[in-house]
C-alpha cells in the first residue's frame, strides 16, 4: 500500500475509534501516538511510521478538518522540541518513558536554557550540575522559561566540567519540575501576562539515567533542541491563508478605515509578506532532509516572527485611537503557549494584547540578531563573528 494511502486509512481508523466531539484531548492525542500518526517520520513505536515528514502535514490536515484538538498550543516544548531531541538523542528507555506522555499532554515540558547572564550567548552559561553517584546535583538560576508554572519535566542545559572551553564543558539532562529544589516565580510582561518564568534550582536532581548525550556533549545536543525550536516556531506560520496577524489587519481596515486608499496599500504589501513567509515555511519543510533540521528553521523564525509582528503593529494602527486601549491588564499566568491573546481567534482576539504579546517572539526560540547570524554564516557563507573566548576554559573567561 503506498504510504499516502495507509496514511489515510489509519486516520480514518483514528476518527472512527475516536470521534474527536466526544473524545477527551488526552485520549485522542493518546491514540493518534499510537497509531503512529503523532511524528509520523519517527520509528514505529515511538509514534511514528519511519515515513516521509511530508506526510505529517497530510495528517494535520484531515485532523483539523475534523475538528481534532491540537496538542502544539498546549505542549509546545514536548511536542516541537523534547520529542525530537529524545527520538534522535536519547536512549530507548527515555523514548519509552517521555515522548507518549508529551504526546498525549500527559506531561507538559519546559526548556531550562536561557540565564540572566546567558541569552544569546547560550554557551557562556553557569547553572552547575555535579555528580553525586548515580545522581547530578544542580545549582543555579534560569530566565525566560516559557509555561514552567505548568511544566513537569524540563531539558536543562548545565556546566559540567569549568575547566573546559564553554561549549565543551556543558551537558543535557531531562529533570522533574515537580520537586522540591526547583522554584519557579513569574515575569510578567508588557501585555500583564506572565507566560515566562525564572527558576532557581537549589540541589535539584536527577538520575544519570536521564543524561542525555555524553557527559560534556550537551551543546551538540541543544543545538539539536534549538533547531527543532525554531522549526517549531515556523509550523506556526503553516497557519490557513489570510488567518492570525494578517486576518485581524484586514478587519480592522474594513472596520475603521475602509475607503483609505493609503491603508489598503499597506494592508495589500502585509498580506504579500505574510504569504510569502507562508510559502517559504512550505518550501523550507520539504526541502528539509530527516533528522536534525538545518538552518533553514532559523531563517523561516526569523521571517516568520519579524513579519508577524509588523502585522500586528499594522492592525493596532489601523484602530486608530482604539489601538491607543487594552482591554485589561490582569496578571494571568496561562496555560498554553502564546497567551490568552493568541489563544483566540477571528472576531474574539484581543489585537493590542496579541499586538504586545508578539514582540516577545522576535526575542524567545532566538534573537532576530542571531537569526540574521545564522543566515549569513551558515547560508550565505559569511564569515562569522570573532570569538575571542573560544578556547579557554570557562573558569577563566571574564563575566559581569
């Protein structure tokens, strides 16, 4: 049987056993894994076929059409970014235990990346892990985690080894959010939401079992995690034509400045950037060969993000003094990725809270600066920045 077609047949298979109206989210997200129809190119057994990637789009699709839930939203780090890290670089113990939970929502994620004194500069890092027999022992600080209010497990990133050049001396665990010696306290954001979080990590632990990767070869594995971020972050922009940003600027062009022949031309040069952003996202995902992504998942970000917010910025000038209002500015600490604002769509989204929301994705999964790196070292062939601490151990390296 072609794989389209056994495809088809095991959604049909899906939605019979399990109609999405009266299936709970979990159970139906349980049953897709199952079905290998969750990453469809991951091996048979861990949620997938071991067929082509293309063929997920396929599934998404008929999924929707539907009315299937979608669990990205919901499971944003579990789905886009854990799930392939442990596939590709984790044992088969930790792909037995984690990626059906996530999956399914069973078990929501987060990502222990980002410290105050380590941004953009990802490898300059100092949250320290020790080992402790069949243990490590954390300490430190993390910033800009995205839903750990919520999360049970997490991917940290943490030295090993001080006396290593920096990208050398860092290793990836997968650790319990749940216990005692992780505090997790909320940053609220320009929009009065706290989707981001810092957490403090005060001899935390986890077992050696859930290293992942070789002790001092944790940076070959987060860059694993950050490309799959930054295709994640462009899944988003494989949004129906004329839907999100652009759909609002449009409404809000008939709403308050129909006959403004200056406004529509804007209006007209956004939708023609927001489709080729589209279509490059489409591009971009076929010409991606299995495995871990390339570069191309930073510059599909980049495009994606940078576009998107410029949309919305257009919608909130096209209100005219509507724009100049937000409707609240409630300390809420949602649930789902993007906030209460992007949560919603069509006629009940609030555009300056999504407006304020979106700014901080130019800066989250990647900087825009590093976006633009990354485009001209690793596809224009550019040479790269000079780096001047490179080789030394970290110990020695001077920081603020």
């Amino acid at each position: 049987m072609p794989d389209g077609a056994r495809v088809d047949a095991l959604v049909d298979q899906l939605l019979e056993a399990h109609p999405p109206a009266s299936t709970k989210d979990t159970e139906f997200w349980a049953a897709q894994y199952d079905l290998g129809l969750g990453w469809v190119h991951f091996p048979e057994g861990f949620g997938g076929l071991g067929l082509d990637p293309k063929l997920q789009e396929r599934i998404d699709e008929r999924l929707e059409q539907a009315g299937a839930p979608s669990n990205v939203n919901v499971n944003f780090m579990g789905i886009g970014m854990a799930g392939p890290t442990i596939v590709v670089r984790g044992t088969d113990e930790q792909r037995q235990r984690f990626l059906r939970p996530a999956f399914a929502c069973e078990e929501i994620w987060c990502q222990l990346f980002s410290e105050p004194g380590a941004g953009s500069d990802l490898a300059s890092l100092s949250t320290r892990a020790v080992r402790d027999g069949d243990e490590w022992v954390f300490n430190g600080q993390k910033v800009w985690t995205t839903l750990a209010h919520v999360a049970d497990w997490a991917m940290i990133l943490a030295r090993t080894d001080p006396e290593q050049p920096k990208h050398k001396g860092l290793t990836y665990f997968l650790i319990d959010m749940r216990q005692p010696g992780i505090e997790v306290r909320p940053l609220r954001q320009i929009n009065g939401e706290a989707e981001f979080n810092e957490v403090y990590l005060t001899d935390a632990r986890t077992p050696d079992s859930l290293r992942v990767g070789d002790v001092g070869e944790g940076w070959a594995v987060a860059l694993t995690t950050l490309m799959n971020e930054r295709v994640a972050f462009g899944h988003l922009s494989r949004a129906p034509r004329g839907s999100g940003a652009i759909g609002q600027a449009v409404r809000a062009l008939q709403s308050h400045e129909p006959d403004d022949e200056a406004a529509r031309d804007e209006v007209t040069k956004a939708w023609i950037a927001n489709e080729l952003v589209r279509l490059t996202t489409v591009r971009a995902q076929e010409m991606r060969e299995r495995g871990t992504p390339g570069p191309e998942g930073a510059v599909v970000k980049l495009a994606y993000t940078t576009t998107v917010e410029q949309t919305w910025k257009l919608a909130v000038d096209l209100m005219g003094p509507d724009g100049l209002l937000i409707s609240n500015y409630d300390m809420i600490r949602p649930t789902t990725m993007g906030g209460s604002s992007i949560a919603e769509s069509g006629e009940n989204q609030d555009v300056v809270k999504a407006w304020l929301t979106q700014r901080g994705g130019t800066i989250g999964g990647g900087t825009t600066d590093i976006g633009r790196n990354i485009l001209a070292e690793r596809v224009l062939g550019l040479p790269g920045d000079p780096k001047a601490d490179k080789d030394l151990p970290w110990s020695q390296v001077p920081r603020s």
